[in-house]
C-alpha cells in the first residue's frame, strides 16, 4: 500500500476522515494555552485540516506553519482562517522538508504513516527542530491496525524509537484525551539532543 498525495486525497474527497474531530483536541489545546512565547515558530506536521493551526493563529501564533501531503485540507484552513499566510501552508511531503522550527506538534501524523517509516520520521523531526527544540504531542498507546492507518504502538516502541535523538521529557498516559480515546494516548513532551 502507498500512502501517498492520492491515497491521502481520496480519503478527503470521500469523507473517510475519521482521526479529524473537527476542533483542536484538549490535551495540545492545554499544552498551547500554556505556551507564553508567541514569536515560537511552530511547525503541524501531516497537518490535514489542523483546528490546532487555527486555534494557534487566532491566539497570536502567527508564526504557525502546516505541511500536508494533501491540498485539500490546506485549502480548508484557509477558507476557515482568510488571513492565514499563503506562504505558511506546504503542500508536499513532509520528508522533504527543509526548515527548522522551535516547536513541532504530533497529532495523528505518526500514525498516519506506515511502520517501517518511523524511524524516517524520529530522524526527520530531529533535523528540522532548531537546538533545544521540542516535539510535543500525542501518540496511540494501543495496537490498532498492521494494513492501514491508524497503526498504533506502545510506550516501550517510541522510547526505544525516540530516545537516541530525543530527551524524553514526557510520556506518559494523556489524563485530558478526548472521550473516544480516553485512555488510548500518550501524552509526549520530547526535547531534540
């Protein structure tokens, strides 16, 4: 299976979308409004229809960026949020990515992508954080699917998968998920070694 620009597309086109709750999720809601550093540039990875990208701009997070290998849900954003810069809307896949940022924010980016790209993805996220940058967001803390996203994993998998690029500041059980995944997230708070 690719899980390419089509796939993703598709998936859109067809209202198959079922990780997007339709508003920011209350734990990266809480971390965010915890967050006094405005001028932080802020990266959404596989950022779909990103409800976080608009709380954070409407916020004063101006400096707020959203990568999806779909254009679809960028062009949602937009129409949801006018103002949003053009400029700050990436259209592609996130492995070719050249920038860097003071914090990235997971949310169901990692399990969107297949397994064996994990490691790709640890590698990724530690060469487009600035030093002493942070991924902060929330992972599935359950199995789920091995054919199709969502995949999930355990807590053992990521700080093994994390730990030679990352410091593990956090991660543990979200206390604050949403009902439907109430005691299936781990919370992360990861700063880049």
């Amino acid at each position: 299976m690719e899980l390419n620009e089509t796939f993703w597309t598709n998936k859109y086109l067809t209202n198959k979308i079922g990780w997007d709750i339709g508003y920011i999720s209350t734990p990266i809601k809480e971390y965010i409004d915890q967050l006094s550093d405005k001028n932080l540039k802020i990266l959404i990875p596989g950022g779909g229809n990103s409800y976080e990208a608009e709380y954070l701009f409407k916020n004063g997070f101006k400096n707020t960026f959203v990568a999806d290998i779909s254009t679809i849900p960028l062009s949602n954003l937009q129409n949801r949020v006018p103002d949003f810069p053009d400029k700050q809307l990436i259209p592609g896949n996130f492995f070719d990515l050249q920038d860097s940022f003071d914090l990235i924010l997971e949310q169901t980016f990692f399990c969107a992508l297949l397994p064996e790209k994990r490691p790709d993805y640890v590698r990724k996220m530690n060469e487009l954080l600035k030093e002493n940058g942070k991924l902060v967001g929330l992972l599935f803390d359950i199995a789920l699917n091995d054919n199709h996203p969502p995949f999930g994993g355990s807590e053992k998998e990521y700080r093994d998968l994390f730990s030679p690029y990352f410091k593990i500041e956090k991660m543990e059980p979200a206390y604050n998920s949403i009902k439907p995944r109430a005691g299936k997230e781990l919370f992360i708070s990861l700063r880049k070694k």
